[in-house]
C-alpha cells in the first residue's frame, strides 16, 4: 500500500496535491520523485538507482546529463535565453542547418515546434496547403501526439476519449507479420498485400482529394512494428502517382534511435515531410519540428506560411540541438545503436524467446525492440487484452514489478516490452539489462496455458 501522505517528501505531497498527470487516473498515481541522473541511470529521492530502459519516453537518447549538452545550454542562457520567432538568431539558424544536413534528400528547411504533436499539426498543415486537398489518412497502429489534429490522426485507443476529433481522416491497416490483418504468412506476403489495401483506401477514399498519408516508419509506442523492405518504397510510389504528400512521423525513431539518423534512411525513402521530437536534442530543453522538402518550402516563399508558436526556434532548445548532433557525431552513436542491434540486441532477444514460452515476438532495429507477451505461442493470444486495464492488466504489471525489483525501469505497453535505454548503453550494461528481463520473464511464463 502506498504510504500515508502525511510521510511523504514535500515534492511527493505536492505532486498528490498539485500535479495533473498524463493519461492517468488520480486516485491510483504514486509517482517516483526523481532527483538526478547521469547516463542510462536515473534515481529517486530514497536514493535508489533505475537503469533507465525506457530512456523516460524514449528520448534521452546521449543519455542523462551529458556534459557537453549542458554546457551548451548553459552557455546559451549567458547569451541569449529567448527570442521572439521573427528574429534570426545564431543557435536556431545553426540548428536548422544540422537538420537539413542530416535528413534524407530536398528536405532542407525547418519549422521548428515544441514537440512532436505540435510537429503532425504543422505538417499536415502545411501538406494540405501545398496540395490544396483536405483528407489525411493514418494507420490504425499509430500514434502522433495528444492536440486535436494529431490525436485524431492517431490510431491507438489514447484517441477515444477524444472523438469524434478533426474532420477529414481515414485509417488504413499497415504491415504487422506477427498479427496480419492479411492472413499473410510470409513478410513478403505481408508487404504486398499491405499495399494493395492501402491502394483500395485510397481508391475508396479518393486520392485526388487526399493530401497526405502520415506514418511512423519504424512504428513507435503502438508495437514497435519495422515494416518489411519494401513497403514503406510502395508507399511512396503510391503517393507518387496520387499526388499525395508522404509525411514520415520520425519523432519517436529519428536521430539514431533505429541506428540511422532517421528510419526512412534504412530503405531510402525519401518523405515530402518529416516530423521531428525527442532525439534532436534528447529532451533535454522541449523542441520538435518539421523538415521540408524545397517544393513545400517554395509554397511559401510568396505567400505566408499560416502558423507560428511563441517558442518556434527557441534558442535554448535550438543550442541544445546543435549540441546533441554534435554528440551524435563525435561520439559514432548511431554507428554504436546500429551494432549493438545486430550483434548484441537482436541475439539476445532470440535466445530469450526460446528460454520462454510467454515471449510471442522479438522485433526490431538499433536500440528499439519490442518483446510481445502471450499466454499461447500457437494461438498467439496476448498475455493481457487489447487495452487492457485493471485486473485484465495484472499480467504485465507483475512483469514490470519484476523488471523494478531489480533496478530496471521498464517501458511496457499493453502486452509488450519495449526496450529503448539510452542509445549510448555499452554493451555489458545492454547485457545486464537483458539478464533482468530475461529473469522476470519467468513472472510472465506463469500465466501461459500448458
Ligand atoms: N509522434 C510520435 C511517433 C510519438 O511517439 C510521439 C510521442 O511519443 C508524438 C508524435 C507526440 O510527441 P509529443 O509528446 O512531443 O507531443
């Protein structure tokens, strides 16, 4: 039972008293009180050390505290801490040209934002602009952020509260080999029919009046899901013969998080439009944004572009993203996520999956994996129900309580793991973190039929 408030620390009282938190009821909440952090480690005010493999929402990327990331932004704050969007200034004119110089092909000019959502409301703004159409079609499997556009454009049930939403979108099943909603048995299989069903929606949905497809490219926090090769180029044919921006949601997978400074890299595909969050300066000060292929950005050369945010180009948060591509760079880390999922990550899982019959799937890319949990590896029924809460939800609270009893602090979503530390773990720690997971998986094993 969580302790009586009356012995609680002054910052755990008034969080109970004060704080409202995300997607969360009220009643239930006990949160840790964080106190400091340093690399893959965080801890609380009792003074217990976490390995961080959730990366808090996946967006420390350098790791906490990194020195050279505070020190830019300390050095910004004696310069120039804030400043109105219609000025230049030298942190956010620098910024942008790191990110023009790492994203894929014509994408050259940023819109910055102070977060990933507000990042979907601009680009689908900006898509519907260009393209002078209205509709925005989305996959089921999605999640884009919590304002009105990009909640509807989200797929996962965190849109229900929220309906009806924004007018104007349609969703559209993509590739998920493990649970094919194509009875496809073979990946190949799965890419070609993913295609044609998103080829019939826009059939259906009228592709002259379709002004983009927003997708993750790697599927973030609703799987975890890596498209098969193919796919996401079928896409962007598909949106080629439309006319149809492609808009690739890289706020939770971009700057290395899948081992290439962005997932659309790994299949060279290059989007009209790409979101941006959390890895461009690991979260250090809040800051996301748009990148623009030239044909979007000559759209508003002559006639202005309708949207604009107090904060847009912040320069605390542009300096501390100057710093982090610095980082990235100096120190090969999307090099090093991009090994250490091949040679450690990947292995690892497999052998997992074979100690334990709870472990359905194993999947993904550089330091992004998901462990999807069943009660029966041959009816692929999932260890907890789709959204499952409560009672329905013990199994997987029990196996994140084995996960903390360790140390590990772990990112678990409906009936998978998903395993995203800091991109810059070294290996034996990587290892370590396994070793955990792997021995609370015994926890999850218990549930399963036979
Ligand atoms: N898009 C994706 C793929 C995300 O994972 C998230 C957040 O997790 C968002 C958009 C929304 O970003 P923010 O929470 O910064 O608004």
């Amino acid at each position: 039972a969580a302790p009586p408030v009356a012995a609680k620390s002054a910052a755990a009282r008034d969080d109970r008293l004060h704080v409202l938190h995300s997607w969360s009821a009220h009643g239930a909440l006990d949160p840790l009180v964080v106190t400091g952090a340093s690399g893959v480690h965080f801890h609380d005010e009792s003074g217990r050390r976490w390995l961080d493999f959730s990366s808090q929402l996946v967006n420390v990327n350098v790791g906490h505290q990194h020195p050279k990331l505070i020190a830019a932004i300390k050095a910004q704050a004696e310069v120039l801490c804030t400043v109105a969007p219609y000025h230049a200034n030298p942190a956010t004119s620098e910024a942008a040209r790191l990110i023009a110089e790492v994203a894929p092909g014509d994408l050259n000019r940023v819109f910055f934002t102070n977060g990933g959502a507000e990042a979907i409301e601009n680009a689908i703004r900006m898509a519907r602009l260009h393209t002078g159409r209205h509709k925005v079609l989305t996959a089921y499997r999605s999640y884009h952020g919590a304002t009105a556009g990009a909640i509807t454009a989200t797929g996962d049930p965190r849109r229900w509260a929220s309906e009806p939403g924004a007018p104007g979108f349609a969703r559209f099943w993509g590739p998920y080999p493990y649970r094919s909603a194509f009875h496809a048995a073979t990946a190949h299989e799965e890419c070609e029919r993913a295609l044609a069903h998103l080829a019939d929606t826009i059939m259906v949905e009228g592709g002259q009046g379709i002004a983009a497809i927003v997708l993750e490219p790697v599927i973030g926090s609703s799987g975890v899901l890596v498209p098969p090769d193919g796919y996401l180029q079928g896409v962007r044919a598909l949106c080629d013969k439309h006319g149809i921006m492609l808009i690739a949601d890289e706020v939770m997978v971009g700057f290395g998080r899948c081992g290439e400074w962005f997932a659309v890299d790994r299949w060279k595909v290059v989007p009209d439009l790409i979101t941006f969050a959390k890895g461009v300066n690991s979260g250090y000060v809040p800051l996301g944004g748009v990148i623009m292929s030239d044909a979007i950005a000559a759209s508003f050369e002559s006639r202005a572009y309708p949207g604009g945010l107090t904060y847009s180009g912040h320069p605390l948060a542009c300096a501390a993203a100057v710093a982090c591509i610095g980082i990235y760079k100096d120190e090969g880390i999307i090099d090093h996520a991009r090994r250490l999922g091949d040679e450690v990550i990947d292995p690892a899982l497999q052998a997992i999956q074979k100690r334990h019959p709870s472990v359905g799937d194993v999947r993904g890319l550089g330091v992004f994996w998901a462990i999807e949990l069943v009660r029966d590896r041959n009816t692929r029924e999932p260890l907890v129900p789709f959204n499952a809460s409560g009672a329905d939800n013990a199994p997987m609270t029990m196996f994140a309580a084995a996960c903390k009893q360790q140390g590990l602090w772990p990112f678990v979503v409906g009936n998978r793991l998903h395993i995203a530390p800091p991109l810059i773990i070294d290996e034996q720690t990587m290892r370590e973190g396994l070793a955990i997971i792997d021995e609370a998986l015994a926890t999850a094993d218990r549930y399963c039929v036979g």
